[in-house]
C-alpha cells in the first residue's frame, strides 16, 4: 500500500466540523414548533423533531425546499421560501457556537504554523456564523461557495482553496480536507486528489461515495495526526 504524503496544509467544512451547526438546527426548530399551533397540537416534540431532520439529511437542508415540505404536512403554516431562508439562517446564526474543544484546537493549528483555512457551502451567513463565535481573525480564510462560484463537491472552491494556501494543483495530495459530508465534503476533495478526513457523528459511511483516507469522531482527534 502507498503510504500518503505528508500533509503540509489542510482545508476545513464548517458546519459540525468546526461549527456546532446540529444544536443550532435543533434550537431553531424547536422554536418554531412552539410558536406554531397547528404543529405542536398536532404532534409531540420529538416526532416533529425527526420529521425536521429529515429536511436535512447528511446534514444539510435547503430551507427554501424545507418550507415547502412543512407546509405540505401542516398547510396552516404561513410563510414562503425566501422568508424561511433568512429566517432560518438568523436563526442558526443566533445559536451559533463552536464545537466542544474546537476553539483550542484552532489556536493549536495557529500556533502550528500549518496554512489552514475553510470551504463551505453556503452564503454570506456562513461569515455570519464564524463571526458569531467571534473566529474573524482566527480563521486564516472563509471560501462561502455562493460568495464564489458552485457548490460543493464541484472542483472549483476545492481548487480555490488550494490557490488560497498557495498550494500548486499539483500537489493537493499534500492537503488534508476535513468533514462531515461524504458527498459534498470527501466526494469533492478526493475528486481533486486531496486527503481527507470524514467526521462521522456515529454515522455509517455510505457505500456509495469513495472511502475517506480517515475516519474520526472530531477535529480533536487531528492532534497526532497534524503533530500539533
């Protein structure tokens, strides 16, 4: 077996990777199952609960599909797609906070000296999140991908990233990509020859996305790895 090469560099997802992202979505819609009758008369917490997680599977949503799903179940609610969006996302924002021991592992990686930065999904709120929990100018850089161009896994917040780290194309087998997403997170990375590293939530991997190069239970347990 071809051992790896060292990883000189590594890019990370924010959302439960370094973010706490799923206490937020619970916090969220929790919120809105009490402020709206027609759901909590209608059915207890925790089966609304798994029916809202079931609008975000491999933890990711799409609040404006997310809304039309709601609806379709308790029609009495009244909002619309763009109105959820935002209220979705100020919402998340306001609970923001970072993942247990993720704040020390940041300041490790800093003090390490290994270029590090984030790629992530999403829009302006992602900035919004990060500044949340007060990282701005702990975190080297933030590539939003609607900010930028496509989303995840597409090659292209991948390679800018990679531009970012001033790392050459070439060697983005040197990079270490960090997740929680095998489709947008490990599909992506490895599609542009990255390793990467599937945080897996007490998941099991799906046999229909290339194999991670590691499994881990948090960004913690990159200490050894990363020599920091």
């Amino acid at each position: 077996m071809t051992e790896s090469p060292e990883i000189k560099a590594v890019l990370f997802d924010l959302d439960d990777t370094l973010l706490d992202r799923s206490t937020a979505y619970d916090h969220f819609y929790r919120s809105f199952y009490d402020r709206h009758d027609s759901i909590n008369e209608d059915v207890s917490w925790p089966e609304a609960r798994e029916f809202f997680w079931s609008l975000s599977p491999n933890n990711a949503t799409n609040p404006r599909e997310a809304i039309n799903e709601i609806q379709k179940r308790w029609p009495g609610i009244s909002s619309d797609p763009e109105t959820h969006y935002h209220d979705y996302f100020k919402g998340i924002v306001a609970g923001m906070r970072a993942l247990p021991g993720a704040g020390e592992f940041v300041q490790a990686l800093n003090e390490s000296g290994i270029p590090w930065g984030a790629v992530t999904n999403g829009s302006k709120y992602q900035l919004d999140k990060v500044r949340a929990v007060g990282w701005e100018e702990e975190i080297p850089f933030v590539i939003a991908t609607e900010l930028h161009g496509p989303n995840k896994p597409a090659p292209e917040p991948f390679l800018h990233g990679l531009r970012l780290l001033e790392v050459p194309e070439s060697e983005a087998g040197t990079v270490l990509f960090v997740g929680d997403n095998p489709y947008t997170d490990i599909v992506g990375a490895h599609g542009v020859g990255m390793q990467t590293a599937w945080i897996h939530m007490d998941r099991t991997y799906p046999v229909d996305a290339p194999s991670p190069g590691m499994t881990i239970g948090s960004v913690q347990d990159l200490y050894e790895v990363l020599r920091l």
